[in-house]
C-alpha cells in the first residue's frame, strides 16, 4: 500500500519541524563525537549531556529517518545500563551535513500503522510564517 501523501499547510508545517529536529540530532551527534540514543524513554530516565531521549513516535520518526541513511550513521548496540545505544557520524554522515541542503526536502515519513503517511519537506521560505 502507498502512504498517504498529506499536503495542507499543517501537514507541511509538521514535516519541516521534523526535519529541522533532525538536523539538530545530526548536528549535537557531531559535536559530541558519541551521541546515546534511547528512541522510546519509558523508564522516564533523566537525559545526561551526552544523551537523547524521546518519546516512542519521536524516536521512530528519527529512527526511519536514520534507516534510511545508513551509510551516515554508525549506531552502535544497546547498552542497558545507559538505557541507550551510541550514535555517531561516518565521513559520509559529515559531508551530508556540511550539505545537507541536498537533502533537506526529502520527504518524511510515519504513522504508526500501514501504510502510513508522506510529506514533501517545505522550504523555509514556502512555508506561510517563513524568511
């Protein structure tokens, strides 16, 4: 089945708050060197310096996100005493982010149920309260 492609305003006000969201984790992973994920904080740990936690849809959206760009992404195993796995960035990560402009309006995707939803990422400037 083919998702749902959501276009009023909203939806693609929605999916440009994803992004960026993204591109803030992708960017605080290469400050950081090392960044602990933890995709679905149900034990309700407190977030250290060097660590992220969302809530489950969240860390799915980043996780679908992250799936989808293997090749910029070192994800290590889960580490239940940190209650959380290692991210960091392969070279490729980092020249992705140096041009991520390239990227930036790919779409997103989610739903927590088949066949979910699709949004083309606005630009800034398309969207009605933008530069």
């Amino acid at each position: 089945m083919t998702p749902q492609n959501l276009t009023t305003p909203e939806d693609q006000a929605m999916a440009r708050y994803i992004r960026d969201g993204q591109w803030a984790f992708m960017r605080r992973v290469a400050e950081l060197g090392t960044l602990w994920w933890c995709c679905w904080n149900k034990r309700g740990l407190p977030e250290g310096p060097d660590e992220s936690r969302m809530s489950l849809l969240s860390g799915m959206q980043l996780g679908t996100w992250l799936q989808m760009h293997l090749e910029w992404w070192e994800i290590g195993g889960w580490d239940e005493r940190r209650y959380a796995q290692p991210v960091s960035l392969t070279p490729a990560g980092r020249a992705a982010l140096a041009e991520h402009d390239g990227y930036d309006r790919e779409p997103v995707t989610g739903g927590l149920v088949e066949p979910g939803w699709l949004v083309t990422v606005p630009s800034h400037k398309e969207l009605p309260d933008g530069p």
